[in-house]
C-alpha cells in the first residue's frame, strides 16, 4: 500500500511535468533502454552512432546527461532522474532542435512513472538478470516491471541469447527486432562487419542492440561500423589505467551478478597470469546477491579482495560477510593479508581478503598482491564520485584511488 501511495505520487508529479513542459518528447525520436547491465555503454554506443551520422541528439545516462551537447551532472548513484528533471531536459533539447533522445531507464524509474509520458518509440532491453530484488521483491515482479517498457514502442529490440526474450518478447507490441552473438536474429555479428575494441562478450552484444537501433533509425551501414570501430566506451566500464609497471589495471562498474561474471570473464580472457578481484556490494540494496558475487569471483578470479561499496547504514563488516560466504562456497581460502609468502601464494588454490577500507584495499591489491603481467580489476565504483557511509555522501573517485596506490595514498573514507 505504501509503494501504491509513493507510485501514485511520482504518477502525478509526471503527469504535471509533462503538461507543463509541453509533452517534448512527441517531437523527438525517444529511445529507451533498460535492461539489467549494458545499459549504459548500450545508450552511449546509440547516442555516437547518430552523433556521428550528423543528427542533432541527446541522452540521458548514469554518466551524466548530454543536452544540446552540453554536459550535466544528474546527481549521486542516478540513472533516470525525476520526472520534472527529465521532461526539464527533454523541453531544453527539443527547443535545441534534437531529433533523437535518448533515456537510461531503471526498473525503478518504470515501476514508478517517472517516464510516463515521454513518448517512447524505440525500447531496448538488453538482459533481464538477478538484481534489485530488495525493491521488486520476487525476480518474477523486476522481470514484469522492465517488460512494461515494451508496450510503449512502436519498436522493440531484444537480445535473443538472453533467458528472458521469450517471456519479454510476448508483450511487444510494436515491431520486434532480435539480436544475438550465437543465435539466428535479425542482428548479428554476420550483420555489420563492425569491430569492437571494447572487451568481453558482453560488450559485442550490447554493440549489436546499438546496432539493432540504429537500422531501425536507418542509419548507414558505413557510419555505424565506424562508430563501433572508434569507440573506446563509456568512464569506468572495463576502462584500463596506464600503470608505470608490468600490471594491468581495470576499472568496471560490475555491481551485480551477472555484470561480475562478465567483467571478470573479460578479464581473464586478456590476461595469462593472476586474476585480482576488488569489489564489494552495496548496503541497504540487494542482499540476496552477496553470496552469489563472492562465489562468482571465486571461480572466475585468483585472488579476491572484499571492500566496500556504499555500504550506507549497514555494518560494512556484515555486508563482507555475506559475500564471504559465497567465496567459500566457491573453494576460496581466506588468507591473512600479512602473510603473502610465495610459497603460500602460488600453490594454485584461491584465496580472499576482508579489507573494510577501500582504498587500503586497492593498495593491498596493486601494491602486495600484483606481481608482473597480473591484471587487477576493480569493481562496483566505476565513474561515481561519492560513496555512501552512513547518511553521509563522502567524496570518492576510482580513478584517483588507484592512482594513490600507485604513486602514494591518502586515506579517502572515513575512520572504520
């Protein structure tokens, strides 16, 4: 009844927002994406693409939003901001003379109005996986609220390699298009001859849904496969960091399951050596992915160390774990951080770390763990720039983190 009472508020702050900015987006080709990972490199990819082939567009994006080719900042851990945010943007473009539009959709965001009105012509969803189930309750109620995107287009665009296309593409009710890296669609990687340069599978799949859009939009054929050649992806999405040694360094925004499997995938398709894992899970969100995070990398990964991620209001040492319990369901051995002799190392089992500070555990992972030709990867920040202790938003930047293992630290989050 309370969620009913809150949906029924943004419901009629979205109504009022789209009256009173005069329904922009009915004069602008909106396209929506949602999905649970590869949003945002998805979104981005569509927004070169037409970019690129001269049109006037604008997007909005858990990066930040593009309007009339000016940058903003929508906020702290925002994907779609509020109504009245959203049709402020879309009327600034649509007076700029965009023709396309471009919108990073949470479930959140669907389930609550916050897009009614907007006029979706294209909806692409790129997979529909484990994730927010401290909000929808049951996999069944998220996988309901993203199809609900569906029967606003006049096009939809799904990703056949995914579990849920059969169940999604029964609720279309525009002009479905289908995309796959293995299976028969009507986008494949037979379809362009595009090459990315971004890693990981995943990556080449949300390529083909950008791809998917932009012959919907009918773009030429040239225009999107140089697009896709030239894209080097979007801030903190399996970005690599210059390293003054002989170890690799990456930066992904991997903070659920599935994206973890697929970053950590990525990573060890690129590296011969050890595999470093640093992540951690956000307080107050999903709890039953903890464990699944931390089994995960124990399988993909050789050495894991558990941080924080936004541990908000819980006990940080609780959230680790709770992830801890998977690593050890996954045969991983907890180690004692001091005692790091080869021997002890190097014996071919795995082993995890509990390192409640994130950037002592960004030191410990660059400065103790990596020896040459190890590729470490961190996970769950990605292009954020606070992280959430308490009520508090501290300031936190990836980027600079890394660069204090590298070259001298300064202790960024508060005293645990």
């Amino acid at each position: 009844m309370i969620r009913f009472l809150k949906n029924l508020a943004h419901l009629f702050v979205a109504i009022v927002a789209v009256v009173f900015y005069r329904f922009p987006g009915e004069t602008m080709t909106v396209i929506g994406v949602t999905g649970t990972s590869g949003k945002t490199t998805t979104a981005h990819l569509i927004y070169e693409i037409l970019k690129s082939a001269g049109e006037k567009v604008s997007i909005i994006s858990s990066v930040n939003a593009i309007i009339n080719g000016k940058i903003y900042d929508t906020g702290f851990h925002v994907t779609t901001p509020n109504a009245i945010k959203l049709q402020k943007f879309m009327r600034t473009a649509a007076n700029g003379g965009c023709k396309y539009f471009i919108i990073e959709i949470t479930s959140h965001a669907i389930d609550q109005q916050r897009i009614w009105g907007s006029s979706i012509d294209v909806a692409v969803v790129t997979n529909v996986t484990h994730e927010h189930l401290d909000y929808h309750k049951t996999f069944d109620r998220y996988r309901t609220t993203k199809a609900k995107i569906l029967s606003l287009a006049k096009f939809c665009v799904l990703n056949k390699d995914d579990a849920a296309f059969n169940f999604l593409k029964k609720k279309v009710k525009g002009q479905l298009w289908s995309f796959s890296t293995d299976q028969q669609a009507d986008i494949t990687p037979s379809t362009i001859s595009a090459q990315t340069i971004l890693l990981g599978k995943f990556n080449l799949s949300n390529s083909l849904a950008a791809v998917a859009v932009a012959k919907i939009l009918k773009i030429e054929d040239q225009i999107i496969v140089k697009t896709i050649s030239n894209f080097i992806g979007v801030p903190g999405r399996m970005e690599e960091i210059n390293s003054p040694n002989n170890k690799r360094i990456l930066i992904d925004f991997a903070h659920k399951p599935d994206a973890l499997l697929a970053a950590l995938e990525a990573a060890r398709e690129v590296t011969k050596k050890n595999l470093i894992a640093v992540f951690g899970s956000a307080g107050l969100r999903d709890k039953q992915k903890r464990p699944m995070m931390g089994e995960i990398a124990a399988k993909c990964a050789d050495y894991i160390v558990l941080t924080a991620e936004d541990p908000r209001t819980e006990d940080v040492r609780k959230i680790i774990d709770e992830i801890a319990q998977g690593c050890l369901k996954g045969q991983a051995k907890e180690a004692d951080k001091v005692n790091l002799e080869p021997k002890i190392l190097n014996n071919g089992k795995k082993y995890f770390w509990r390192i409640p500070d994130r950037q002592e555990a960004i030191n410990f992972a660059i400065r103790k763990l990596a020896k040459n030709g190890d590729l470490v990867i961190i996970c769950g920040k990605g292009h954020e720039k606070s992280m959430c202790w308490g009520n508090i938003e501290f300031p936190w930047d990836e980027f600079k983190a890394v660069e204090k293992a590298l070259y001298g630290s300064v202790k960024t989050s508060p005293q645990l």
